[in-house]
C-alpha cells in the first residue's frame, strides 16, 4: 500500500476515534472516568492497527501472488 494512502488511513482513524469519544462522552454512555475512556481507547486503537495490518499482509500476498503469476504466464505460452 502506497505510503500517501496510509497516512490518509491514519489521519482518518484519529479523526473517527476522537469523534467517536467525542459522541460517546456526550451522550452519556461513557463515563467520564479517564482511566476508562484511556482502556477503551487503546483497547480499539490496538483492534484496528490489528486490522490494518492483516490487509497489509493480505494486500503484500496478492501483490506477490500477481507478480509470480505474471512471471510465470511468458513460459506457460511458449
């Protein structure tokens, strides 16, 4: 994945968590308790970075699968 678009990624997931805490504090449904608001943050922080890099891996394996099967299709037609 091209570095650019991961820094959007990122940029986009700080943006939505800070929302998301933003809203969740509003309404009520977190308390205000930080060190609470601090687990729950990190807890989803360390979910997602486990998410984007499973589709790192999964996108670096079809890369690879593609080259391999481009490499190979010159001698499969000869």
């Amino acid at each position: 994945m091209p570095r650019p678009e991961l820094t959007r990624m990122g940029i986009a997931f700080a943006v939505a968590l800070v929302a998301m805490s933003y809203l969740a504090i509003d309404a009520g449904v977190v308390g205000v308790n930080s060190g609470a608001i601090k687990q729950r943050i990190e807890t989803a922080q360390a979910s997602i970075v486990r998410v984007a890099m499973s589709q790192h891996q999964l996108a670096s394996a079809a890369q690879a699968w593609a080259r391999r099967d481009h490499q190979k299709q010159p001698s499969a037609t000869e």
